[in-house]
C-alpha cells in the first residue's frame, strides 16, 4: 500500500499548497482557471476513451454501462446528496471540484492499473508516476476550489485500497486470463467519458450530473467478474 499512501500525501500537500496560492489570486485569474480545468478535463476524457476504445473487445459495454448506471444513480440521487452535503460546510463552488478532482484522481489507468501491480507484483511505479501527477492537478484544483479539494484524498485512499485488495485476494479466482486487461480498458472507457462531462460542468455547458453516472463503473466489474467466473 506504500504507493497509495505516498499517493494520497501528493495530493494532500498540493492541496495546501494550492489552497495558499489561492488567497493571492485575483477574482478574474480564478475564473481563468476554472475554464482551463473545464478544458483540460474535457481533453483527459476525451483522450481516455480514444485511447481505449480500439482495445475494447466490447464496444457496446460502455453504453450499458452508461445507461444502467445513470438510471441506477438517478434513482439513487448521488449527485443531489453530495451537493447537498458539501453545501452544509462550504461556499462557493467546492462540490462541483471535489466530483472533478475524484474523477481526475480515481479514473485513470494509473490509479486502477497501479494498486493491481503493487499487490501482485510489488511494483509501485505507476502508483509513484500517478502521485507526481496528482500533486501538480491538487495544486491547480485547489488553487481553484480552496482547501476543501483535500477530501479528495481520502476517497482516493479507498478507491486504490479497493483495487489493491480485490487484486490481492479476488484478482486470481475472478480476473483470469484476458478478464483482467478487459476490465482495465472497459473502466478507462467509462471513465474517460465521466471525466469529460465533468469538464463539461465545470465550462457550463450542461450540467451532466456526473456523480450520478459513477454507478455506470460497476457494470464492467460485474461483467468482467462474471466473463472470469463463466468464462463466455
């Protein structure tokens, strides 16, 4: 777990960081900023899931993943509840940057791909390459947001603590052979997509309600676990 904790510390001291910057930043360079995460977010997702699309072997998976997922976080109203929440002990804009910042944290294959290589095979380089990355976006995000962005790192904690656990104890007698590899490509996809609309949020163009989409990335681990399991 060395490499998500050192992971999870990154994005604590940009946090900081980021948050002291903040107070010397003037009204119009903050909305400068928010454009650039908006954009940046947006081209992140967008090349996710060009990158991904031509190794998936199930090119509708996304789709269904879409679909199910925002049905079932709709019904659930993820979104709604969180902003809901974050509003009780903050100002501003703080919940639509935590949705990002967890997006732009968790949603990757470095943040999935690292804490699966860290529990099989002791290597933490992805992990270590992610948190250099994190600490540079924590500091932009909370430059942005303020001091609250740091909520992001507990979330990232059990997101990567999950992944390392399942690949620890589950990965051998659920993940076998391609099942592994399909899953990594099929939560990119999905994920890229939920990252882009976040960065859609954020420039105002529609409001995407992304956190109601996060159930969508169950329904590639449940398959791939499934297709592990049955072997179709």
């Amino acid at each position: 777990m060395i490499g998500t904790i050192v992971n999870v510390c990154t994005i604590c001291i940009g946090s900081i960081v980021g948050s002291i910057v903040k107070k010397g930043i003037k009204e119009k360079y903050q909305n400068v900023l928010f454009t650039a995460m908006g954009l940046a977010a947006t081209a992140l997702g967008i090349n996710a899931v060009v990158s991904h699309m031509p190794n998936s072997s199930y090119p509708v998976l996304f789709i269904v993943s879409l679909a199910i997922g925002g049905l079932v976080g709709t019904m659930l109203d993820i979104d709604g509840r969180f902003q809901k929440l974050v509003a009780k002990y903050s100002n501003g804009n703080l919940g639509e940057g935590l949705a990002t910042g967890i997006l732009l944290y968790c949603i990757g294959t470095l943040s999935i791909l690292g804490p699966v290589m860290s529990a099989l095979y002791g290597d933490h380089t992805y992990l270590f390459t992610n948190a250099t990355l994190d600490l540079v976006t924590s500091m932009v995000l909370a430059s942005t947001y303020g001091i609250g962005m740091i909520l992001a790192a507990p979330v990232l904690f059990l997101w990567q603590g999950t992944f390392y656990l399942l690949a620890k104890y589950v990965c051998t007698a659920f993940f076998t052979g391609d099942a592994l590899s399909d899953l990594i490509t099929e939560l990119s996809i999905v994920g890229g997509i939920l990252i882009a609309a976040s960065g859609i949020n954020i420039l105002k163009i529609k409001n995407c309600q992304t956190l109601n989409l996060l159930p969508a990335l169950l329904v590639p681990i449940i398959f791939c676990a499934a297709k592990g399991i049955f072997g179709f």
